[in-house]
C-alpha cells in the first residue's frame, strides 16, 4: 500500500516526459504570492517558450468582476525542489489582456529601468539580505516564545545555537538546501537579533535576476513554513517594544564602484541618494515608520546619513571597501516587506541614470 509521501514524491520521469510548471505571480497587497499549476507536454528551460496563462483577478484584489481576466507572462524558470525532476517554478508578471501592465506589476517598470543602455553598461549587482520571523500558527506570536509572554531580552539569540536561543532552525535549513536546489543565488543564512526571527541573503544578482530570485525564496520559504505549521512574518516591526525590527538591507555595486577609484563613485551615488531620501522611503516598504526609530540598528527614518561601518546609518559602506578604494555599499532603509522590483531598479535610477 504507498503511503501519501510514496505519491508525492513519485518521480514522472520514469514514466512520462510531461512535466509540471507551477506559475507564481504576486496578488493585489504587493506582498501576498500565489500559484497555480499546469501540465507540459516537455521540460522546458526558456521562458519566452512557456506558454501565457490567466487567473482570475477579482479573487486576488486585481481586477473588477465584470473583468476579471488577468494575463500571466513568465519571467523566469526555477527548478521546482518540492516535485524535484524536471519539473519546474516558473516566476510570472500581470498583464491586461490587451497588454498593459496591471497596476500591482512593478517588474515590468523595473525592467524597462534594468534594460536602460546606461543601466546595462554598468553591470549593477545586488545582495539583499532578507529578514523575517516565525510565527506559531494559531496565536500569532514568535517561535520560541512562551505563548503571551516574552523570552529574555535580546543579546544570546544573534547567530545562536541551542534549544533555547534559536528556533525554527530545521524550516531555516529546509529552505536554504531548497533555493540552492531551485537555482537561487542564496549566499547564506544567519540567526537574527530577535529570537524567531531569521535571515536569509540572495546574490549577487545582477539586475531584475534579483527580484526574480528574492521573490521565488520567499515563495520556497512560505511554501515550507506551510509544511510546517508555521507563519513566516515580513512585518517590519513584527513585535513593538524593545525589540529589532526586520529589513531587507540591499547591497550595492556598478562596474564603476568595482574598479581602481570606485570609492569616489560610491560618494557620490550616496549623495544622490539623499536628495531622493523621501522618495526611496515612501517607495521602501509598508510600516516602515515603525522599524526606523534611531533605534536598533536604524537610523530615523527621516533623517539620512552614511557612514563606514556604522550599522546606524541608512547606507552603510563597509571597512574593506574604504581600505581597497573600491566596492560596494549597503542601504539599510529597506523594510522587510519592500518589492525588490521596486527597491533594486529605483537604486539603479537614482544613482546610474541620475533621476531626482
């Protein structure tokens, strides 16, 4: 008799060269993923020959009822690691069945500013550095912590083993093996401040590769804390108090910053970046207001500074980098919940093509 995991885990290829694609697309929050899944008559490894595909936009807050038809294009082709083979995750945009973006598709903007002459020659590469936390499912509260109170304070949890100080480690791990599986980029993960909370870093990416795969990590990630029994939070203050919050900080670079003399391109891309501080802010995520007190690691969400090594400033260039002349540096502004669409091409706008 095979037992559910016997089925869930048969492998196709033994008997047919159909394969499954699961379409992924983002909803109407800007934040909430979804998916669906078709049958191909073969594995596929480009994008531009997967067929289109609709939903229905009135049940994901993207379109009217009496017009509810939304058009998916695939974007970009992940291996699926949760039916393995060749089957595959497939990363979509939205469209109007005539073609115009819907109003939630910042990846479509994000490329025509990714697909700028300017913007190409410069190669610009990104590591974002994604926070979350773990929430129990049925009262909302962090993992670990005992149900309607608090843990001890903050100090023993930052890159911590045992029992008590890291929790959700197996979901963590789970997910790490999962996106180098699926073709992500991840470069690591780490233990954060807050106990529950947890990081993992994607890149580097050059260009809308580093929305794709950060968008597709967060979907492994929701798809495994599903397998779990646990809610994963891209709040960005999920506990108030004194308590750190969770950003998505976003590492930097253009070809320029890499080479001899990049330090000086680096000043003056941070320069630019403060005249557009209000802008990125309103642009960064949802609650930020909440996480960028001054306060845990944070500079004031409306004051900008930067500094070398300075983890309370908005953008933060590293030692190495200062000492070689050259490099990369780290805007610390973005929430948890930012659209890397959205953070990764404004960057790019405002220090590459100069927009303010």
């Amino acid at each position: 008799m095979s037992l559910l995991s016997d089925l869930i885990n048969l492998d196709l290829s033994d008997s047919t060269e159909k394969i499954i694609a699961e379409y992924v697309w983002i909803g109407g929050s800007g934040m909430d993923l979804r998916s669906k899944a078709r049958t191909l008559s073969k594995p596929v490894s480009d994008p531009s020959k997967l067929p289109k595909w609709n939903y229905d936009g009135s049940s994901t807050g993207q379109a009217p009822g009496e017009d509810s038809e939304v058009i998916l294009y695939p974007q970009a082709i992940f291996r699926d690691p949760f039916r393995r083979g060749n089957n595959i995750l497939v990363m979509c945009d939205a469209y109007t069945p005539a073609g115009e973006p819907i109003p939630t598709n910042k990846r479509h903007s994000a490329a025509k500013i990714f697909s700028h002459p300017d913007v190409v020659a410069e190669v610009p590469w990104y590591g974002i550095e994604q926070e979350y936390t773990l929430l129990q499912k049925e009262v909302k509260w962090p993992l670990g912590w005992p149900t309607g109170g608090y843990p001890g304070p903050q100090g023993p949890y930052y890159c911590g083993i045992g029992a008590d100080k890291a929790f959700g480690r197996d979901i963590v791990d789970a997910h790490y093996k999962a996106c180098l599986y699926a073709g992500i980029n991840i470069s690591g993960i780490n233990g954060e401040v807050m106990p529950g909370q947890w990081e993992f870093q994607v890149g580097p990416a050059v260009g809308i590769s580093a929305g794709d795969e950060l968008w597709i990590a967060r979907y492994i990630l929701e798809r495994i804390t599903e397998i779990a029994g646990v809610v994963v939070s891209f709040d960005p203050k999920p506990i108030q108090g004194d308590w750190n919050g969770a950003g998505a900080h976003t590492n930097y670079s253009t070809k320029s910053m890499r080479e001899d003399g990049g330090f000086e391109v680096i000043k003056k891309a941070i320069e630019k970046l403060g005249l557009r501080h209000k802008e990125h802010i309103a642009a960064y995520g949802e609650g930020n207001e909440r996480r960028l007190t001054g306060k845990h690691e944070t500079a004031d969400i409306n004051t900008f500074k930067w500094g070398v090594a300075n983890r309370g400033a908005s953008i933060r260039v590293g030692r190495d980098t200062e000492k070689e002349g050259k490099g990369y540096f780290e805007d610390r502004r973005p929430a948890s919940n930012m659209d890397p669409y959205v953070v990764t091409s404004m960057i790019a706008e405002t220090t590459i093509l100069g927009k303010h």
